[in-house]
C-alpha cells in the first residue's frame, strides 16, 4: 500500500534527533509504537534524514514510500524540499502526523 502526502499549514515543532559529527546534515528518528507515531509531528532542515522504525507488534507503512513496516524494520528518507508534509499508515488511515521542513 502506497503512503500518501499531503501539504498542511502548519506544524509543531518538535524533533526527535542526533546530530551528525559534521554538524551539518542531521538524521531524525520516528518511532511506530501504540498506533501512534512519535513525534507526530516534526521540524527538520532541507537535507535531513527521518527514519521511521516500527517497534509495534502489527505491520505499518512509516512515511514517503516505505511500504509495510513488519515489527523491527526501519526506513529512512532524505527531505531536501521546504515544505509542510502531512502523512499517515496505509494500513491504520488514524495514525496520522506531519513533517516541516525548513
């Protein structure tokens, strides 16, 4: 099941991440736990990297073309557009959030 996009106005700022000993190019962790994602929502510079890593017991989609996430796996993609990006799991249409990228 394909993930779909969607840009929104806004979102809460709020990043999960570790920085890169380069200081330039930041990678962010999502985790899919509850059917929920956490954070839901976050801030990230163009160039970023967010992984989505499933530790839930059922399969989910993370976001921007990972296809199904079985419990353990991961997949990360890398922003290097401005934008507000609105997503949600294939598989359970509730889970919802959104990325910014600034």
């Amino acid at each position: 099941m394909a993930l779909r996009l969607a840009a929104t106005a806004a979102a809460a700022p709020f990043a999960a991440k570790m920085a890169l000993a380069d200081g330039h190019a930041t990678t962010h962790t999502i985790t899919i736990k509850d059917f929920a994602f956490n954070p839901a929502d976050l801030t990230v510079k163009a160039g970023d990297t967010v992984t989505f890593i499933n530790e839930d017991g059922a399969p989910h989609t993370g976001g921007f073309d990972t296809g199904n996430l079985s419990t353990g796996q991961s997949a990360a993609f890398k922003f290097s557009t401005a934008g507000t990006f609105s997503y949600f799991c294939a598989v359970h249409p509730s889970m919802k959030g959104s990325i910014t990228v600034a």
